[in-house]
C-alpha cells in the first residue's frame, strides 16, 4: 500500500484498476510483515483473488502499468517466488 493513503482510499482504487481488467475478483486486506528484509512493524497489503489464472495475469498487469509495487511480482506460481525468497532449491 503507498505511503499516504489510508486502506479503504487505496482498496477503492485498486478495485477501479482491476475492474477495466477483469470482472470476478475479490480483495480481502491484511496485515503481515514484509517478506524481504528484518521488520518490526506489519504493513497493510491487498490480497487479489480471481477465478482464472488468465485474469490474475491481467489485474497484476494492470496494477503495474498504474505504478503500483506488488509483494510478489511472480506473474506465474507464487510457490516458485517464496522459495527464491527463503533460497530453497526448487
């Protein structure tokens, strides 16, 4: 989430960018510590569901033309991206 923005600003925002995309989504926020680096202090992130892999493909796409940061940017199999991140041999 940017700095700056309050969650339910950014949620309504983030649903005006996948909506031009994709139709059956649903956003759930949450709270967690960031995944890189030592943190003490948990961040707001937005979880996108969508029914296809098609249509996840194109929200993450969309998110990124608009400039926004995604926690995992892996536009394939997020398993594959957590075990970079942990360095386990895939």
């Amino acid at each position: 989430m940017p700095e700056g923005k309050t969650p339910s600003l950014f949620q309504i925002e983030l649903e005006g960018i996948i909506s031009n995309v994709t139709e059956n989504f649903k956003i759930e926020s949450l709270e967690a510590f960031p995944v890189r680096g030592y943190h003490t202090v948990k961040k707001t992130y937005f979880r996108v569901y969508n029914t296809t892999t098609k249509q996840r493909k194109l929200a993450l796409n969309a998110v990124w033309v608009n400039g926004l940061e995604t926690a995992s940017d892996d536009n394939e199999l997020v398993l594959s991206m957590l075990c970079i991140e942990i360095a386990i041999e895939i």
